[in-house]
C-alpha cells in the first residue's frame, strides 16, 4: 500500500490525484492544513505496521518528525518527501527529500509537476497529454504564472476547486482525465464557474468604494474590510491604485488579515511579519493582533474612502496633452501638465507647485498620496477649460 499525506489546496490536491492515477485502490490520500500534518506523520510513526510506502507532498514536517522519518527511512522504510518550497530546501540532504524550487529550464515548479515527473520517471503512471495539460494548470495557479499569462483555465479550475468538496473535485477530474484526451470544463461547469466570476466582480466593485488610504510609516496602505476573494481583491484593488504600496484586508470575523501587493519592489511578507505574521513578498497574513487592530482598525474606521476616478471620460484623460483634471474633498481642483522638457507638473487651484515630475505617474502617484484626488468627470472638465478661457480673455 501507499499513503500519501498532502497540502489541502489545488496544488496538494493535484498531488492526491495524481496519486490515485498511478496508484489506484492501492494508494491512501489525505489532505492538510499545514498545522495537520505533523499529527499525520505521527500518527504514520506511532502505528505498528510501517509497510505502507509513504509520500509527503507539498508540505514540510517540523524538526521532530525530520528525525522520527529519517529514522524511519534507515530502518528500511520506504520515504518521498516532494515539496518546491524555498523553505524546504534543506530536506535535499536527505536521500528521500525531493525539494525543487526551479528546474533547470528555469521555470518554477509545483508539487504537482513535481510528483507528475516523478511518477511517469519510475514508469508509475504513463505520460499524456490529458494530464499534463492539467499538471500544468494546477503549476501555473500555485506559482502566480497565470497571472502575468493571463491563463484563464488555472484560475477557473483554482475557482472550481473552492465552488465544490475536494471529493467530488478529486472524482470529477479522475474520471476526465482517465477518459479524456483533452483538459476541458465541461457546460454545467462553465456556467457555475461565469456565476462565479460575476459575483466576484460584483464584491470587488463594491469594496473598491470602500477602500480606506492610510499612511502606515513611509508607505501607503489600501485598507478595506472583506472576509472573501482575498486574492482576488488584494490584486485587483493595487492595479486600480497604484499609488499605494499595498492592500491590506481585514476580516474581523476571522480576526485574521491579509496584505497584498502588486509591486516588485514591496515586500509584504515584513509589513506582516511586523505583526506576527508571514507568507510571501506578494501575500502575506497574519492574526489581528492589539496593536494591528488600533492601526488598521481604529485609526481608519472614521475615514472616508477614497474617492474613484471617473470610469467613463473621453476628453479628461490621464497623460493627456491638454492636462488632466483632478479634484478632493477639500473641493481644490489639481491641473496635471506636461512641459516643454518632458517633465510632469501640478497646478493646484492654478498655483504651480514646487515639484517637478518625470512622469505622469509619479506625479499622479504624489497627488493621490498627498492629496487623496481623483480624476473628475469630463463635464467638469470642461467647465474648467472653459472658466479658464475666459479668465484669460479678461
Ligand atoms: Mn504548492
């Protein structure tokens, strides 16, 4: 018999299916938090019978469990660790650790395409087309590579994974990829997965009203209250706002919150790691600590949103060679101009400020920090040329 003890997310799942492939009736799956695994590996060691053959995918085990299964392993017992996280590296000393963070081609790796190489290298599953598709669906959702990709299906089939039991996901895949030649949804699948899709946009659209600016230090953080589509709405929310350095996401209920950045040069995995936190450069969480909630709770419940920029101008534009028009709560109109020099400036109720900018978003990013603006709508817009006409004409 095999075991194999996994990740409870698509990547840990892929793992557990691809298993089942290979292995049949002959291979028992269970799937993690990554809290659960150690008991799961202890439970493992404790038992009596150590005959099965033992996988551990997409997941690491502390320091105690290390030894019980090395142990294990120079005893006689039959081991596999495959995991690709940069945290894991060190269980390559180890003749069953299997840690690949990038293979040689130079593109990341998952535990599923991992496990998919291993599988089909020791002749335990035949490789096709139908499940390398799938492989490399699940590699791309765990790695982010849909996202720069723009790979639709790895996004939809991480959707589907939470729309139904990991079960019936498990069951429903098997079979497609046992009988099919092709990864494909199918119709019933398509359509629950454009519901979806809707509902997501729908959220996000109302919680980019209600996105709150905080100055946090020297950055700039984007905080708002949600309990769902964190992903989602951490990245939709920081490409709708540049300006701030990241998203930050409260749920109370969970009293948990998450940080999210699009860019390269922001690390949140620090910014949460301040608070107890951890995770990634691009998503990191942690739990809402006393001193979390007065910053990102207390000090921002009395703020007002910002406020969108128009959606639906033809003549008010950003970068726009006749300026561009901008407005705040403090009803100040900001006039954004390019110079003779190719340089970017402000001027605030017609008064030039000091700075002077070598893009449009940088200025940009200056007026929103500073001033909280937002692009105004073209009637407005004229309105103002025309005043501004006029008052040139006196
Ligand atoms: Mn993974």
């Amino acid at each position: 018999m095999y075991k194999l003890l996994s990740h409870n997310d698509l990547d840990g799942v892929g793992c557990g299916i691809l298993a089942k492939l290979a292995f049949g009736n002959e291979v028992e799956v269970r799937y993690n938090s990554i809290g659960s695994l150690n008991r799961e590996v202890e439970r493992f060691l404790d038992n009596k019978d150590k005959s099965d053959s033992l996988f551990i995918t997409d997941l690491s085990v502390n320091e105690e469990n290390e030894k019980r299964l090395h142990d294990f392993y120079l005893a006689g017992g039959k081991l596999q660790l495959i995991d690709h996280h940069k945290t894991a590296l060190s269980f390559n000393e180890y003749d069953w650790g299997h840690v690949v963070v990038e293979d040689e081609e130079g593109k990341l790796t998952s535990a599923t395409s991992l496990l998919y190489q291993y599988l089909t290298e020791n002749q335990f599953l035949e490789a096709s087309d139908v499940v390398e598709e799938f492989v490399e669906l699940v590699r791309q959702y765990d790695t982010w590579e849909w996202e720069k990709n723009e790979n639709e299906q790895a996004r939809r089939l991480n959707a589907l994974f939470f729309l139904v039991a990991i079960d019936e996901f498990e069951g429903t895949m098997l079979e497609r990829l046992n009988n099919n030649e092709h990864f494909s949804f199918d119709e019933f699948e398509k359509r629950i997965l454009d519901m979806e899709d809707n509902k997501i946009e729908r959220y996000i659209r109302r919680k980019r009203r209600e996105l709150i600016q905080k100055k946090v230090g020297n950055e700039y953080a984007g905080v708002v209250f949600a309990e769902s589509y964190h992903s989602e709405l951490g990245n939709e929310l920081g490409k709708e706002y540049p300006h701030l350095s990241y998203i930050v996401i409260l749920n109370m209920s969970g009293r948990r919150m998450g940080f999210r950045t699009i860019h390269d040069d922001v690390d949140v995995s620090e910014v949460a790691g301040h608070f107890g936190g951890g995770g990634h450069a691009k998503a990191a969480g942690c739990t809402m600590t006393d001193e979390a909630y007065k910053r990102f709770v207390e000090e921002t419940f009395q703020l007002e949103p910002i406020h969108e920029d128009a959606r639906r101008n033809h003549y008010n534009l950003k970068a726009s060679s006749f300026g561009t028009l901008y407005r705040n709560r403090m009803d100040k109109k900001f006039l954004l101009t390019a110079t003779n020099d190719n340089a970017w400036v402000i001027e605030k109720n017609g008064v030039l400020l000091d700075e002077v900018f070598s893009s449009f978003q940088d200025a940009e990013i200056f007026l929103k920090r500073n001033y909280e603006a937002w692009l105004v709508r073209d009637e407005v817009f004229v309105k103002f040329l025309m005043e501004k006409v006029k008052e040139e004409n006196k």
